[in-house]
C-alpha cells in the first residue's frame, strides 16, 4: 500500500513537470539512433517495419503504421483540444495578445519554407519536402526552455507556447491541404456523416464523454480509408468536444485533455520517437546533401530569422511589443528554440516523401542536425548572464 502510493506521488510529481516529457522525448531520439547505428540496426528496424501476422486493420499492418496513423492520431486530437481551448478561452482568445506569437507563428513558418526552396530549387523531387522545417516540437523546446533554469520571466514561456499552438495549427492545415492524396469520395461522405453528427449532439449539449469518444474513432476509421491523414480525424473530433464549464467547473474538453496530457507525452510522443528517430549517421548511398542541408539550415536560421525579425519588426512599428520582461538575447535563444521540429517535422518528411526511404533518411538527417544545434545554442542565450530588460 504504502509502496503504492510512493508510486503515485512519484508519477503525479513526474507528469507535472513540464520538462519531464522533453526528456522522455530526448532519451528515445538516443535509443532509437543507438540501435540504428549498432550491429542491430536491421532488426532494431524490423520491429517496427516487419509486417504483423494479425492486425484489426489491415490497412495497418505494421507497428510503424499503427504509431504514426493511429496513436498520432490521438496525439492530434490532443493538439485540437488545446487548440480549442486557446482559441476560445485562453491566449487566442484576445486579439492583442495573440497578435504577436501569430505574426511570429506565420513568419516562423514562412521563412524555413523559403530557405529549403532556395537551397534545394535545382532539384524539383525535392520541393515536396517544403514544409518539413516550418514546425515545431513543443514538448522539446519546453523540455530545454525547463533545462535553461529559473530566472527566465514567465512570459516567454507562455510566448513559446502560444506560438508553438498557431505552429500546430499550421501544421494542420498543412497536411490536411498540402500532403493529401487519392481521395476516396465514399469514405470521405462517411467522414462528414460522423462528423455531422459530433457537431449535432455538441449542440444538443451532450456531456457525456462516450458518445465523444465512439464517435472520434470511427471518424478516424473513416478517414484512414479516405485519402485525407488520418491524423486530421483527431483535430476535427477534438473540435467537437464541449468547452462550456458546468457549475463544477469542468467541461468534457477539460476532461480528455486532463485524461490525454499524460499518456500523450509520455507514451504516444516517446514511441513516435523509437519509431521514427532512428536513422543511419551518414549520407544514404546515392543521397545528397540539398535535402538535409535545406532542412537543417531551415530550422537552425530560418525559424530564428523568421520569429526574432518579427518580433523586432513588430515592436518597432508600435503592431505589438515584445513579451514583458523579456531581453533581445532571450528571444534570440526563444526563436532558437522554436527552430527545434523533431516530432512533426519526422511526421511531415514520411508524408512528403512517402515509399522513398532514401530521402526519408535524408530529411531524418537535417531534422536531428537542425534541432540539436538550435537546441544548443538557445540553451546557451538562455542559460547566459541575464540582465533586465531595456
């Protein structure tokens, strides 16, 4: 009893450390390019790739496929409750101050695209890589943001995570119009049956978190066989989920993501990373260096100049000042932060280069090299002799 409650403390001191799941993240991105390096590299891939002898979908018939089409999908329908939530009631809310982590989202997003075009124009096959280093991994840049110690004001924190929000919002929207094939007009009618329905019974002002739950599964069974990532089932489920508080205080929303923070970053994110983290040090046979010098370069310069120039630019033309308290050589090592893409930036180089397991590789190399670096050098701003603000 008494060694049951010691684990319970230890787990609800763990989960709310915010850079706890950074951590875990980190840790499996090691394992993962351990094995992928070692003598057991073809088998450490095998577990993941080797085709299962029963699976409940067919369409999944890997452990990969289930990780990055299934779990992921609950990792995005965790996205689009916080989403939610931020939009209608938290710091998205206000149009003043969601004015500047936007500009600075879409500048972020922006400018990495346009690097990796600049640096890989000569070879079209590359292009659909484009969106590769525009995102960002917020449990990551968290995770180090935690690591660089106190003394940091609080508003660069909520600053990250508000921009790291928009950024998973454009990231949406990004697989959904851009990485979308072959589409299934049966499937997809389904879809927006079982979506038309989570709609009407949110309006029917349905509490209850099964009919939610039931719902939110089937729409991404749906739309797994649509054509359309089955990811972006999770987010539209997760839109339909009630916000509204009852006297309690409390609201359905409230509830899965209570219920879904956890295991999201500390199991569903991890296994994402065993899963997709490994790669080879060294270029493939055959590779170049275009597609993960664009990628890395991208999120090393491009998110820095992207979100550190907006910001500047902003604060100069009186749209929106800088986040309170805040140092330039703070948002120097934010912006740097925000360069770390990792986890949706491993999910988008399987959507943009799909059966191509060369220039997977590749884009494997520039995302871990990108972020490590950025991750780097911002630990190195933030953690350095800290002055007021002028």
């Amino acid at each position: 009893m008494v060694a049951t409650r010691g684990l319970k403390g230890a787990w609800r001191r763990l989960s709310h450390n915010e850079a706890a799941p950074g951590l875990v993240l980190m840790a499996c991105a090691a394992i993962a390019l351990i094995f992928a390096n070692s003598p057991l590299a073809q088998s450490w891939h095998d577990l993941f790739h080797a085709r299962l002898g029963w699976t409940p979908v067919p369409k999944l018939d890997s452990a990969h496929l289930w990780i990055n089409d299934g779990l992921m999908a609950v990792f995005f329908f965790v996205v689009g409750l916080e989403i939610k939530r931020e939009v209608l009631d938290g710091e998205l809310s206000d149009a003043r101050r969601r004015r500047l982590p936007v500009i600075a989202a879409v500048a972020g997003m922006a400018v990495p695209a346009l690097i990796y075009l600049a640096i890989t124009h000569g070879e079209p096959a590359l292009h659909a890589g484009w969106a590769i280093p525009s995102a960002t991994d917020i449990a990551f840049a968290i995770g180090v943001l935690a690591l660089a110690g106190k003394g940091l004001p609080p508003s660069l924190r909520l600053f990250l995570l508000t921009v790291a929000i928009v950024d998973d919002l454009g990231a949406v929207m990004v697989i959904a119009f851009f990485y979308t094939t072959g589409l299934k007009v049966m499937w997809l009618g389904i879809s927006a049956a079982i979506l038309a329905v989570l709609v009407i019974i949110n309006k029917m002002g349905v509490r209850a978190l099964i009919p939610y739950i039931i719902g939110a599964i089937a729409l991404w069974f749906a739309v797994l066989h649509s054509g359309v990532h089955a990811t972006i089932a999770g987010v539209l489920a997760a839109l339909t989920v009630p916000l509204a508080l009852n006297r309690t205080h409390d609201s359905p929303l409230l509830r899965l993501e209570h219920a879904l923070v956890a295991p999201n970053g500390f199991l569903i994110v991890p296994l994402f990373g065993l899963a997709n983290a490994g790669v080879h040090l060294g270029l493939p046979e055959g590779g170049s260096l275009a597609l993960p010098l664009g990628i890395g370069l991208g999120l090393l310069v491009g998110k820095q100049v992207g979100i550190l120039g907006s910001i500047v630019l902003a604060e100069r033309l009186g749209i929106a000042p800088r986040p309170e308290g805040s140092t330039m050589r703070q948002l120097w090592g934010l912006s740097l932060l925000c360069g770390i893409g990792f986890t949706m930036s491993l999910f988008i180089a399987g959507l943009a280069f799909p059966g191509n397991p060369i220039l997977i590789e590749e884009a494997k190399l520039g995302i871990l090299g990108g972020s490590l670096i950025a991750a780097a050098l911002g630990m190195v701003l933030l953690k350095g002799k800290r002055v007021k603000s002028v």
